[in-house]
C-alpha cells in the first residue's frame, strides 16, 4: 500500500509538472507575435527554393563539412554569392523591398493591422501581394518570349528592362534629390492616401475573419496594380530567371509586410524618405547599366 501511495503522488507530481510545462509554453507562445512567426516562414520558405532553384549550390552546400580546402571554401561561396547575384533574387528583392517601405501597401496594410488583427492583415496583403507578384512575373515572360528575329536580333526583353530600370532610378532619384532634409514628402502622401482607403473601405466592417482577408486582399491588389516594384518585378523578370525574380520580390513583400503590421506607422517615423529614395534611384541606374552592358 505504501509502494502504491508513493506510485500515486509521483504521477501527481509528474502531472503538475507537464501542466506547468503547458501553462509556459502557452505564454511564451502567446507573446510572440504572429507576424513575427510568419515573417520567419517566409524567409526559410525563400531560402529553401533559392537553394531548390540552384542545385550545384545546395551540393556545395551539403558538402562543404568534407571540404578541407579553404581555397576551395571561398570559391564554392563566391560562386554562390555569384548566382544570387546573375539569377535576379538580389535585384527582385532589394529593388522590392524599398519600394515597398513607406509605400501605399506597406501603410494599408498597417492601418488594417490596428482596425482588424495583425494576422487578418498579414494573411490579406500577401495573399494580394503574392498574387501581383506572379503576374508581374508572367507579363516579364511575355516580353521575354518575343522572338529576337521580330526586331531584328535586338533582345526586347532585355532593352525594356534597361530603359525602365534607367526611367525609374532618374524618376526616384530627382524625387529623392527635391525633397527637404526633414522629409515630410511622398510618405506623409500615401499615408494619407492609405487612411482614406482604409476608412473607405468595408473590410473593418466584416463579422468573420474570412470575410476580412478576402477584403484586404481586394483592397491591397488593387492598390499594388501598377505600382514600381510591380513594374519593377515586370522589367526584372523579363531579363532575369523568373523563378528567382518571383521568390526575391515574395521574400522582400513578406518582410515589409511583417514590418508594416507590426507598426508601420511608429517605424515610418524613424525612416528618412530622402535616404531611401537615393539608395533606391541608385540600384536602378545600377542594375539598368547592367542590364544594358548585357545587351552588348
């Protein structure tokens, strides 16, 4: 009997420590944001298909550990870096990413996140996101599926790529160059155009949460239509891989995405507009030179 009563208030003891165990995991759980989770998947998402979309850096890669040879190391991963670089992921997700900060979408998006719930407004926006991106990325390949014979041997894809490239760094840099140090320019607009949408809008009104998905879906796809990184994604993809160009514009749409819903509006503040807009017109005369040397 003794044996048995001290069997019991093991399993007693065993089961209030899995209850503890259960009440920390909960709120550990329940302090990590979700949006913060979802960013991560997307990023190892991003990694694994750029690893998936270039098998000899996934074999270099899953060798390196037998690789002794430190010569050999660093021209394995220059070579990766190379690839990065030739396969358009750099490009999509660089040229991406700062359009997006401080842009129309990246506002909604945070503005959603306050009137509904972080999730709903991840989930929305790049659902919408996501699905620009793939139509970007086809309209690039139409470009590049046009035959070098019907102009004549000049690559179409390849010059309509370097002219918008050189037409969008000019445009941003000029817009960067005219503002004030203080900034106060173009963000302080689509902030406001964001406001406007968002209180125009019937998403905030929806009962379920299905129901505001669909809605900041429809509400963000049609404000990204036509936008610079989507004609950025449409130059990118027609000189670029595809696969890549798409996958470095989802991963760069993820973070800023993450970033708006997690307080676009307080990071906004902190950003200097006029920075960004250099660096950004920069990247593109860059990337459009490099296109144009391509071309001969």
């Amino acid at each position: 009997l003794q044996q048995q009563q001290q069997h019991n208030d093991d399993d007693v003891d065993n089961d209030d420590g899995f209850a503890s165990f259960e009440t920390i995991m909960t709120e550990v759980s329940s302090k990590i944001p979700t949006t913060a989770m979802l960013s991560m998947v997307v990023g190892l998402a991003t990694m694994a298909a750029v690893v998936v979309a270039m098998p000899d850096a996934a074999l270099a890669t899953a060798t390196a550990d037998t690789i002794v040879d430190p010569t050999t190391l660093a021209a394995q991963t220059q070579t990766l870096v190379q690839k990065l670089t030739d396969s358009g992921f750099y490009q999509a997700f660089s040229l991406v990413f700062l359009s997006e900060i401080g842009d129309k979408t990246f506002f909604i998006a945070g503005l959603l996140a306050m009137k509904t719930s972080r999730l709903v407004s991840f989930l929305g926006s790049m659902g919408a996101l996501g699905a620009m991106t793939v139509i970007s990325v086809l309209i690039g390949q139409l470009f590049h599926a046009v035959p070098s014979g019907f102009a004549q041997g000049i690559p179409l894809d390849d010059v309509a790529a370097a002219l918008a490239f050189t037409f969008f760094g000019v445009k941003t840099l000029k817009e960067a160059l005219d503002m004030s140090d203080e900034g106060g320019g173009g963000m302080d607009d689509e902030l406001a155009e964001a406001e406007e949408t968002v209180e125009g809008s019937q998403t905030i009104k929806q009962i379920t949460s299905w129901a505001q998905i669909a809605s900041t879906f429809g509400l963000v796809f049609a404000a990204e239509f036509g936008d610079r990184s989507f004609l950025s994604t449409i130059a990118l993809s027609a000189a670029q891989n595809p696969v890549s160009v798409g996958v470095g514009a989802i991963a760069a749409h993820g973070i800023a995405t993450g970033i708006a819903v997690a307080g676009g509006s307080y990071v906004a503040k902190y950003i200097s507009e006029k920075v960004i807009g250099v660096i950004g017109g920069v990247l593109f005369l860059v990337f459009g030179a490099t296109t144009a040397l391509g071309i001969f």
